[in-house]
C-alpha cells in the first residue's frame, strides 16, 4: 500500500486539541505505553476525500488506510464508518525530545516539562531517498526558511520537464513551508518542516526530510528548544503489556526497499525481545500472528485467557 500511495502523490480519553490542531496526550506511567483511544466515524456526503477526513482529526493518509483497509482514498463512500486510529502505543525508547518512527510515519514530541506527548502525522523520505535512522539533535530554527534544491533533485526535476531554480525563495511556492528545524546529523541536510502542498503528509513523498502540515509545523518551531534531542527509529511493529496484564501488539505496514515490495506481505523482522514477549506464555499467538498478516496500524489485544 505504501508504495501504491507514493504513487497517488469526540471524547478521547487523556487526549486534549490544542488551537493548531497538535494532538496532546497525557503521559502514562514509565512503565506504561498505550495512549489516546480510537473511535468510529460515520462518512458524510460531502465529497471530501480521505485526506482531508485524515487532516481534521489529526492523523496521516496511510493510518487511515492501514486502520480502515479497502477505503477509497479519493472519495469514500458516504455511510461507511471509519476508525479513526488515535490510540497508540508508545515506542519502547526513551521519552525525550523528538521520537520519529518511520514505519508509522508519527512523530513524538516530549516537552521538557513532562507529563505529555504531542503527536504528529508526517510524511517522511520516497523510495530512493530514505529518511535515515539516526540520533542527532536540533541545530537550526529557521523561520521563511529557503529551498536550496541538490543537483539530484534538479536533475529528477527536469526529467519531469520542471527546470528549478538553484534557490527557491520564501514563500507560496516554496515546498518547505514557513518553517524548518535543520538537525545536526550528516552535513545538516535533513530538515523538519512544512510544506505548501495539501496532500502528502502519512505518505512516502518528500526527498528525505520530515514533512508537517502547516499548522503542526509552527506550533513545533514555537515548542521545541534548539538543541533539543532528536531520534529516529523504524520500528514497525510495537507490543506492550498493561497495568493489569493485559497484551497489546500493534503492527505496521514495513518500509518497502524497492520497487517490487508490497508493504502488506514484506516479512516483518522480529527482535529478540518480540520473540521473547511472544514465547513468554502471556500472549495469544493464533492472534499476534493474524495481526502481523493484518498490519492495521492500531493496537489490538492478544491476551491468552
């Protein structure tokens, strides 16, 4: 599915929607990871497609796929019920600054203060053009920030018939939006930013940076100190036990890594501590494997009773 979409080109518990359309949540316990909860939603007949369903509720393109397979992108069906998957797990790293997991294109930010976690769908690095995992940090904050493109990029540019300047200009016309946070890693051409395009963001689209919508891009630049920590994993299957014993696995679609993959049957690489948690006797294993077939992208109980 991913690779067909880079083609394409309430009462929420512990949840609260700042004015910018930022989704806060509370943080649980240290030892605990699942947030948010999931609701249903009724299509109406209004013409929208599921981008724009996706952007009001504050999730990505490709969540709303995943959680909702069979959906018409472009217009669904007006009746139809939607999941809207806005409950989550956390990824098992530490919580600190910026947590980016390509595999389910969000990223995580953790504001100094603690006690929450603000959620943002992304769109991340085409096929070719990987977004790299890393560690790194916050180097640059730039406001109207300019769009130097590379001698690759022009040339994939003017293979399509687009001749780019050498320097794109601030402005409406400028893919990286109104603001950019430069990270530390490499020569510091990897960026978060904006963009001035209305569809893309849950998606594989851009050239490597990590992209937000225009609204989640300025509350981040406001939020998030320079220096401020920054990692990203690819992790697309998370799994987590509860306060009361119970199971929880939540499996994504993997990155494909070439043209012939399909994300939906890609086998899925399993750690050491998956396959331990999977041994231990606490989970239903008819259930975890269902899921990894599924690959919903939303958090499903497998408890053995």
């Amino acid at each position: 599915m991913k690779k067909w979409l880079t083609l394409l080109g309430v009462s929420l518990l512990g949840m609260s929607s700042h004015l910018s359309y930022a989704t806060e949540y509370l943080l649980p316990a240290d030892d605990q990871r699942i947030i948010g909860e999931n609701f249903s939603y009724i299509v109406p007949d209004d013409k929208r497609s599921l981008e724009a369903i996706a952007s009001e509720y504050q999730v990505g393109l490709l969540n709303m796929m995943e959680a909702n397979p069979g959906i018409d992108p472009l217009l669904p069906d007006a009746g139809k019920t939607l999941t809207i998957p806005l409950q989550m797990i956390l990824p098992d790293t530490v919580r600190k600054g910026i947590v980016i997991n390509l595999a389910e294109l969000r990223l995580y930010y953790y504001p100094k203060e603690g006690g929450t976690v603000d959620v943002y769908p992304i769109g991340i690095g085409q096929l070719g053009r990987e977004t790299p995992e890393m560690v790194t940090s916050i180097s640059q904050l730039i406001k109207d920030p300019t769009w130097t493109p590379t001698a690759n990029i022009r040339k994939n540019y003017a293979a399509k018939g687009i001749t780019l300047p050498a320097v794109v200009p601030a402005g409406p016309e400028n893919p990286m939006g109104a603001y950019a946070l430069r990270l530390a890693h490499s020569r510091g051409e990897y960026l978060i930013h904006g963009t001035n395009a209305d569809f893309g963001i849950g998606l594989r689209v851009s050239s490597g940076c990590i992209r937000l919508r225009p609204n989640d891009i300025e509350t981040l630049f406001n939020v998030v100190p320079k220096g401020s920590r920054v990692q990203v994993i690819n992790k697309p299957i998370k799994f987590t036990e509860t306060a009361d014993g119970r199971q929880f696995i939540e499996v994504h679609q993997p990155l494909s890594r070439n043209e012939d993959d399909d994300p939906q049957t890609m086998p899925l690489t399993f750690t050491k501590q998956f396959n331990a948690w999977y041994e231990s006797g606490k989970v239903n294993k008819d259930k975890v494997d269902a899921e990894i077939i599924r690959r919903s992208g939303i958090p499903v109980e497998v408890t053995a009773y």
